[in-house]
C-alpha cells in the first residue's frame, strides 16, 4: 500500500476583458514546508474568468498527480483558490447551471478520486503565486508566445510563505473553514490586515472545450513533470457527485425582544442592568412565537443568560413544548462604561476611547469591557459546542446583536469591521447552516416579517 501523501495546490485563473486574453496558474506546494513542488501556466486565448479558473484547477490537479504517480488512493490533494464560484461548485454546495461550465467541472473531477479533494476559499491577497503565474502567461499570449517555466519569477516574486498545512478531516464541531473560521480566530489573536475582498461572480462565456494538458514545470532536477492521463467518462459533479454530508446543524438566530433601551439606542451589554422585556418586546416574543409553533422544525432551544433573552427564549419554548438551555457564550457583549449609555453620550464623554474602538476589534470599550475579538472567541467556542451537540438538528439560538453578527461574519469570512455592515433588529431572524465538511452557509439575514 502507498504511504499516505499530502500537498497543497493554489490555483488561479484571469481575463482581460472577461471574455478576452486569457491565462490561467498553479502551483502544487508541499504542506510541511510550505515550497513549491511544480508550477503550471498556460495562455488559453480568448476566454472568461470563470474558464481560466477551472482550467488552473485542472492544471494543479494534474500536476499534483504527475508528481506522485505511484500514490494512487493515497494522494490527498487540498486545492486553495480565490474563485467562490469555483470552490463552492467543486465542493458540491452550488448548482453547475451553465452548460459551458459543466464539461470543465466534470474534467477538473475526473482527475482524481473526489474522496481524495478537499477545498477551501482564500482571498485573493492569499493567492498571490498562482494569480502571477496566470499573469505571466497572459503576459506572454499578448506578446504572442506560451509561458515558459525557465522564464517565470512568480516564485521569487511572492513573499516567502508560512508553512501550509492541508485541511484535516474534520473531527468534533464543524465550523466554517471555508469562510474562515479557523482563520479568523487565527486572526483574532494576531494582528489584522486588510482581508476586505469582494468575489464578484461573473457570468462565464463560451470555454475552449479542448482544454490542453498544462504544461508542468520542476523546479529540482528530476522532479517528476508532465501531465498524467486522465479517465474517460469524466463523472457528474455538483449536487450529483458531491458526498452525502448528511443534514447541517442549522443555528436559527432569534435576537431578543425590545427592552426599555431598545428605541433609545443605549448601549446595553451583560455589564449593565440586565433589563426585562418593554411590552413591546414581549408582544414581539410572542409573534416570534407564533411563527416558530407554525413549521414546527425548531427541535432545540438555547438561549443567552441575560434576562431579555430568557424570557424570550420561555415564549418560543413555552409554545412548542421545548426546554431552554443556556449558554454563558451567547452573551452580548460586556461595554463597561458605556453601559447604558446612547452614542451621543460616549462620544461626548470618550471620545478617544471610542474613535480607538471603532477602528481596531481589539480596542475594549472604557472601563474594562470586552473586545469584539474577545467576545468572537467565546462565540466561536459557544457555535462549536452548540454545532458538535446538534449534529444535523434546527437550533433555535436566542441572543444579541453582536454574537449574531459575530456568527454571520465568520460564517461569511467577512473582517471584523463588517459588524458595524450589519442591521439587526429587535426579535428580528437570521440563519446559518453548518456542514459536517466544515463548511457553512448563511441563508438568512434580519427577517423581520414575522412581526408585521
């Protein structure tokens, strides 16, 4: 049997003029030590985005089994592309609808076994070696020539990498690894950067369906290069050929109803006066109560401890027969001084303190409150627990406005300053569903119909 072996492939594709010149790059990096084992780049003349990407994954794909031809099975491939559109096709969590894409997924999956294929989104700032070479090979068709290995630079151009390390199979709680769960509280503990990203998706245009092998370069003499062949009657992918991940943890996140400081817009976190519901805050329990009892899909109920969350929480339970459990992580943040306070007033008073707050997460409010970074830890740790002990249930989670913003931004992969992005209304909803790959899936966002 073939000793296990694991590499990592970032890939990448581009146009300029989407459809126009094309090239695509990729490069097969090894995980332990985080350098390049083989590069491809090829310019595939007029073409979209959306084509060049695929036809970079095909290249790193098959490069990395040229590499290791006798691994067979055991080849354990994580491919990390910038392309959403790409990776979440590939992983099975989006529909193939456009017939052109459908022959290159279908080809990118035929290379090797899907079992052996993990993926993940990184932002484009990640990408860097990859989107370089498929640079220097549309470099190279606008001077009317093919990239050639010897000439490329885009390994000395990029900065030296960290040791990569490729995507475990997933043990315990499933998170959002795709979006950037691990990374994201990687980040929170270190120093932020700009990861605001956009990933538009364009719509793809008519593809080469001749899709060349790539040409693989090796960096060391004799390093196996070349292209490998690939299987007849490549197999379906997207929904049909994607892994049974089974039914997802889905966290349906009901935010408290409104409380005497609600309409005053004070600051009111797990540090002040914990305040019961206003009247009209357990009218709006009781519509979100109403609305819950008529699907009847909430099978669990876990609630903050704060009282404006617990009581809530009873309305919800007390109408589908459900108990609460309570988790000290769902808490709203703790805002020290501010507590109680409206913006005008700790603007007026802290003025520094909240110019700090506002431009850095970890920046804690005055007087010994939390961070938003500190209080992403404990969110996160609280989803995981809740996610791990839920496998495949509908988990009502009723909580505060940070910690569901909190879970929709690392769901998204979003930066912490996407909080302040958000709108959250009292005893509003949102959701997000949670796969047993890892990967999450935010599906709604401040509903508010229910209370109409």
């Amino acid at each position: 049997m073939s000793a296990a072996r694991q590499v990592v492939v970032e890939a990448d594709g581009g146009s300029r003029g989407n459809p126009g010149p094309a090239g695509y790059g990729a490069v097969v990096i090894d995980p332990a030590t985080g350098e390049p084992l083989a590069e491809a780049a090829e310019y595939i003349g007029v073409a979209t985005n959306n084509v060049a990407e695929y036809r970079g994954l095909i290249a790193g794909l098959t490069a990395a089994k040229a590499l290791f031809p006798d691994a067979g099975d055991a080849l354990r491939v994580h491919v990390r592309m910038d392309s959403k559109l790409v990776v979440e096709q590939m992983s099975g969590r989006w529909k193939i609808k456009h017939p052109d894409m459908k022959p290159l997924a279908a080809r990118a999956a035929a290379v090797l076994p899907p079992s052996s294929v993990t993926y993940e989104w990184i932002p484009r700032a990640q990408n860097k070696h990859a989107d370089r070479l498929a640079n220097e090979a549309m470099d190279a068709g606008r001077d009317g020539r093919q990239w050639e290995a010897s000439a490329s630079t885009a390994a000395l151009d990029t900065p030296a990498r960290a040791t990569v390390s490729t995507q475990p199979p997933v043990q315990g709680p499933p998170g959002d690894q795709v979006a950037g769960a691990a990374k994201a509280r990687a980040a929170l503990a270190a120093a932020r950067g700009a990861a605001d990203t956009l990933f538009p998706v364009p719509e793809p245009g008519v593809p080469d369906t001749t899709v060349p092998a790539a040409p693989v370069s090796a960096p060391a003499p004799g390093q196996p290069a070349g292209t490998a062949s690939e299987k007849a009657g490549a197999p379906q992918t997207g929904w049909g050929s994607a892994p049974d991940l089974g039914a997802p943890a889905t966290l349906v996140l009901l935010r408290h109803g409104e409380t005497a400081l609600t309409p005053e817009k004070r600051f009111s976190g797990s540090g002040g006066t914990d305040p019961e519901l206003s009247a009209t805050g357990r009218g709006q329990a009781e519509r979100a109560a109403e609305h819950f009892a008529a699907p009847g899909t909430v099978q669990e109920i876990v609630s903050s401890p704060l009282r404006r969350c617990r009581e809530t929480a009873a309305a919800v339970a007390g109408r589908l027969g459900l108990d609460v459990r309570i988790d000290e992580g769902l808490r709203e943040t703790d805002f020290g001084a501010w507590e109680g306070l409206t913006y005008g007033e700790v603007r007026e008073r802290y003025a520094d303190d909240l110019t700090a707050w506002l431009a850095s997460p970890d920046t804690a409010p005055t007087g010994g409150g939390e961070s938003f970074a500190e209080v992403a830890e404990r969110v996160a740790a609280a989803r995981d627990r809740i996610v791990a002990r839920y496998a495949g249930r509908t988990v009502l989670l009723v909580t505060h406005v940070t910690p569901i913003k909190t879970l929709v931004r690392l769901a998204l992969g979003a930066p912490p300053e996407a909080l302040f992005r958000m709108e959250l209304s009292a005893a509003s909803i949102s959701t997000v569903a949670y796969y047993a790959d890892g990967n999450a899936s935010v599906r709604l966002l401040n509903d508010t119909s229910h209370l109409r």
